[in-house]
C-alpha cells in the first residue's frame, strides 16, 4: 500500500474545508456556529447532522456518524483513506498518484468494481463508435437532427452499439472480464442452457447511466429504426450494481447545480433530461422506469428541499405527476408541478418551441402543489352533478388538511365557492370535520410507547458508558496519560471491548505519534463503529485544568463497574453451587462476594 507523507496529508485536509466539502453532499443550514442538514448516512425528517467550521469535523446525534472532511468522504463514497485523500487532493489541485485499494474491511465488493470498469469500458468502446466510425454516422446524424450537440454528445458519452451478436462480448472477453459477470451485471445475455453468451445491446443509441458518484452502472439503448419489432427503448436489467428504486439519472452532474440553485426539477426520463439539458437547464434529474420512491427522496432532500415535477403532458404523466407531488409533500418537500400542453413530453417542446421557451413558460412558471391538486381533482367531473361536485370539494380538502397555511385556504376555499356555488362557510365547517379528525388519528398513531422498569440497569450502563468516554476523551488529548495507564493495567482498563480496541489502536498511534491529533487517529479507523466512539469522545465536555482528577474518577468508576460484575457473576456461581449440594463451593463464593461488597464500600 503505497504511503502520503504526514504533511502532504496535513496540507489536503487543512485546504479542504469540512463545510465545503460535505455541502457538495449534504444541504446544509447554519443556525448559530455550527452548519445542520439531513444526515448522509442514516433517513430521517429532522436534520441532526451537525458540522462545525471551527473544529472541521462533522457529528450526527441520530447515528453518532463521525469524523472530519477525510473521513467522511471515505464513508460517503466507499473509498480507503489512500483514494480519499486523493480525491480531495485533486479539489485543491494537489494531484497524487494513488491506485484503487481494496481490503476485507472495506464495504467495496471486488465483483461490483468489476462490474463498473467493464461498464465503464463499454462506453467509452460504444462513444467511439459513434463519434469515429463509419457504423456510427447514421446514428450520429440522427442525434445532431434531434438538436444534440457535439458538446452534449461528448459530455454525456452517448454511443452507438453495432448490430453484432458478439461485439462487446468479444472485447470483454479479451480484456479479462468472466462472461458470467458480466451477464450478471447486464452487458451480455447467456443463451438459454448453454454456456455461450451474447450482446444484450445491439444497434441502439446508447445512453450511459451513473451512479450518484459518477460510476458508470447501467445503460438505456433507443433503437434508431422506430419501425423496428424491437421496444424503443431498452433498460439495463436490474444487478447488484443498478437498482432502479435507488437510482436518480444525472444526479451525479446536477448535484452541484441543485444546491446553487435550491430546487431540483424532476422529470419522468432520461430523455426528457437530456432534452432539458439541451435548454441549458441542468439541475434535473429522472428516475429510469419506476415511480418515485422513498430512497430517491432520501437523496434529494440532502441536498435541497424545494423540487418541481416536470412530467410527460398527458394523461399518464398527469397521475403520475399527482403520485410523486403526494409523496414529497408527506416528506416535507416544497413541492411545484410545471405542466406541459398538449400531451407533450419536453423533448418536443423544446423542438416546437425552443429551449428559452421550455425554461421561461414551463420551468419558470409552476403550479403550486395544492393549485395542480385541484386541477387533478377537477378532471371528468360534471359539476351539473352533485355527486361529481360533493367529491370534488371533498378530495380538495383532504389535500389541504396538513398541507396547507391559512392564507392559502382563504385563497382555494373562496376558488372552491365559485367553482361549486356552495358557501364559504359551508366549506370551511367541512374542512374543521376533517381536520380534527385527522389530529385526533396522528395523536393516536404518536401516542408514546410504554415505559420499561428497568430504570436502575440503564442508570449503571449510563454511568460506565460516561466514564469510558469521559477517560477516552482525555486520552485522545494527552499522550502521557495513554502511556502511564498502558504502564500501570496493561491493557485491562476499559470494560467495553469496543473502548479496548481504540485503546490499543491509541497506544500503536502513539508509538508513531509523538503529540495528539484526533483528526489524524480518526483518518487510520477503519471501523466506523469505533470512529463513532471516538467522535463522541471528542464532543465529550471535559475540564483540562483537572485532567488527573477528572481520570482517576473515570478509573473508580471502572474499577467499580467491575467488581459489581464480578459480584454478579459470583452470586450466579454460588447459586450453582446450591443447586449442586456443593456447599464447600457455595461457602467459599459466599466468603469472596463478602470481601468484593466491601472493597466496594471503601471506593
């Protein structure tokens, strides 16, 4: 394993800001000295993921996740130390010439790394194709008519797949990729109780698509022939490196754009992606042949929380539309819908109208979630009918329960009497009905668990817990203190086998260490569950002017914890003991729990 010296590491982290560097992931707020947003790494509604500019570390109170700007890039995107110290090296222009690692410890599999060079391979063999050979030049054209640039082409790294059974399958088989895989991961097809495989794509344009991180994952394939027997469009198959409820196409590049903007635009298709993009318009994003899921919101809300739904314009992208607007707002996103005429797709609107038209007339000028709500609504009802009418009103105020302001009642209540010649008053009476009975089912619903009686158990583990952190703490601070307890207990001087482990990992850091430095003890843990620890250790309030005080406390309460379940394990003994007529035995365990209570009283 090839190594950085220590000041090359201390220069990249000290260039990187925490803050900086994790609002490319994560959105964040600030809110007095510290920076909160969703954490990264676990779901949740409420933001308790913190970053302090003034410590460049980062902390969830949620999951206890850790670290500084290093380690986070190494949880975040599954990297060892070596690959995210060079990545964030390059953000500063410090360039390092590391090669991948892998290791057990490592969550990266072996076979998914595989998947994704070969996925990666075969874009850049498909771009070729296109760009430089006479096979491609009928798709190529195809493409430049349909208003794709050079510049998109290149950016995007569309390709053209030739009509040849084995075109790739012979390539990946020269390059050393086992065929099986790579029927497994989507890029060949094995033929039905044979040992032979083939190209699952054939004479398609094809369109690579990314992981969140920029791996290349999965592909869609557009037939250029629309006469063709064959579906139009062809997905990779989900793998273990493409699920499809996980993926959001282009997040990888709009990213960056979505936070500098504070909206997200999402679109029903790759395709209707890459038509925005050729309007200039970048921060979108598609999800590839599913609905909006629960994992693709978690995404998204890290980054911003304000989205517009730019679907299809027809019947089928209305629902779908009303589907995902639902689903954002139960997760507390500002949600807009921005609705295309016609039956329309954005691709030709942007072809009719032009790209400035797309982004001034659609993009621009959204409907507001409960506006678009009545509108779905109001579709095949005869308001010449009571029925159609009584569930027009009902439906519109089952929206406006829990998802809307005063002011905007007011507004849609006085829109709902005109539509329906039924009084304001009248209205506002139904909307209280389904108000009070929708807090009286979430008061329900929230009502908290009973209490377990077993306060004096979680009390001892408290104390014990503070005491091995709180002695953590002070170890992390001062080296001399490590030294002289590792001199005196050897190593039995937590009780945890956790806290144990960071032990021994302090006293081999300190042997190559001369002075403390949490950031660089934090960045050589490859457990995360111990970076967490040590995180919460660190955030621990402690009092340096009465360090040897404060440390011989935590070592009587150690010492403490550990009689008392020496004492417990005796008692259990002699119990044993009895059972067995071995009184001789139960005596002597007797005698022992006796003297082990009095040392306690002398503590």
């Amino acid at each position: 394993m090839q190594r950085i010296p220590e000041d090359m590491i201390e220069q990249i982290r000290t260039s990187n800001d925490v803050v900086d560097v994790i609002s490319e992931y994560v959105q964040l707020t600030k809110r007095g000295r510290n920076w909160f947003g969703l954490c990264p790494f676990h779901g949740e509604q409420t933001p308790s993921f913190s970053v302090s500019q003034d410590k460049q570390i980062f902390h969830c109170f949620g999951c206890s996740a850790g670290g500084n700007a290093i380690t986070f890039v190494m949880d975040i995107d599954n990297l060892s130390f070596q690959e995210a110290v060079s990545k964030l090296g390059s953000r500063v222009g410090i360039e390092l010439d590391i090669e991948p690692q892998t290791s057990d410890s490592q969550v990266v599999n072996k076979d998914e790394t595989r998947m994704k060079e070969a996925h990666t391979f075969a874009m850049n063999y498909y771009h070729h194709l296109l760009l430089n050979t006479e096979e491609g030049e009928k798709a190529l054209q195809y493409l430049e008519e349909r208003g794709f640039s050079r510049e998109i082409i290149e950016q995007y790294k569309i390709g053209w797949s030739l009509p040849n059974w084995d075109a790739l399958t012979s390539l990946l088989e020269r390059k050393g990729f086992n065929q099986a895989e790579m029927a497994q991961c989507g890029l060949l097809i094995q033929k039905e109780n044979k040992n032979e495989y083939f190209d699952r794509f054939r004479e398609r344009i094809m369109f690579p698509v990314r992981n969140e991180m920029g791996h290349v994952i999965a592909f869609s394939g557009r037939v250029l022939n629309t006469d063709s027997q064959d579906a139009k469009y062809m997905n990779s198959p989900e793998s273990p490196i493409f699920q499809k409820s996980k993926v959001l196409y282009h997040l990888d590049v709009a990213r960056p754009i979505i936070r500098k903007k504070h909206k997200v635009i999402i679109m029903e298709g790759f395709m209707d992606v890459m038509a925005a993009a050729k309007a200039g318009i970048v921060n979108t994003v598609a999800t590839m042949g599913t609905s909006l899921t629960r994992e693709h919101i978690q995404k998204l809300k890290r980054i911003t929380d304000t989205v517009i739904i730019c679907y299809d314009g027809d019947a089928a992208g209305f629902e779908a539309a009303k589907r995902a607007a639902q689903l954002l707002v139960q997760d507390k996103m500002k949600t807009e819908i921005a609705l295309l005429p016609d039956q329309m797709d954005p691709d030709d609107f942007v072809r009719k109208n032009g790209a400035e038209a797309f982004e001034k007339q659609i993009i621009d000028r959204p409907h507001a979630y409960l506006a678009f709500m009545m509108m779905v609504a109001r579709r095949n009802k005869n308001f010449q009918f009571e029925n159609d009418t009584l569930q027009y009103v009902q439906e519109v105020l089952e929206h406006f329960v829990g998802n809307s302001s005063p002011v905007e009642r007011d507004l849609y209540i006085r829109q709902l009497a005109k539509e329906t010649n039924i009084s304001e008053e009248a209205i506002y009476q139904q909307f209280s009905k389904l108000e009070g009975k929708s807090i009286k089912q979430n008061s329900r619903q929230q009502a908290p668990p009973i209490a377990q009686n077993t306060p004096v158990i979680r009390k001892r583990v408290q104390a014990i817990d503070r005491a091995e952190k709180l002695l953590l703490a002070h170890m992390l601070d001062q080296v001399d203190i490590v030294d002289r307890l590792h001199q005196e207990h050897g190593l039995q001087v937590f009780i945890h086998d956790s806290y144990e482990a960071i032990f021994v990992r302090l006293i081999g850091f300190y042997d190559s260490h001369s002075q403390a430095d949490t950031h660089r003890f934090l960045e050589i843990l490859e457990d995360t569950e111990l970076r967490k620890l040590v995180m919460e250790a660190t955030l621990t309030e402690r009092d340096p002017e009465h360090a040897s005080e404060e440390v011989s406390d935590c070592l009587r309460q150690i010492n403490k914890h550990r009689i008392e379940l020496q004492i417990q394990m005796k008692m259990h003994e002699s119990k044993e003991a009895e059972k067995l007529q071995d009184m001789t035995r139960a005596l002597e365990l007797a005698k022992q729990i006796i003297d082990l209570k009095k040392s306690l009283s002398t503590m």
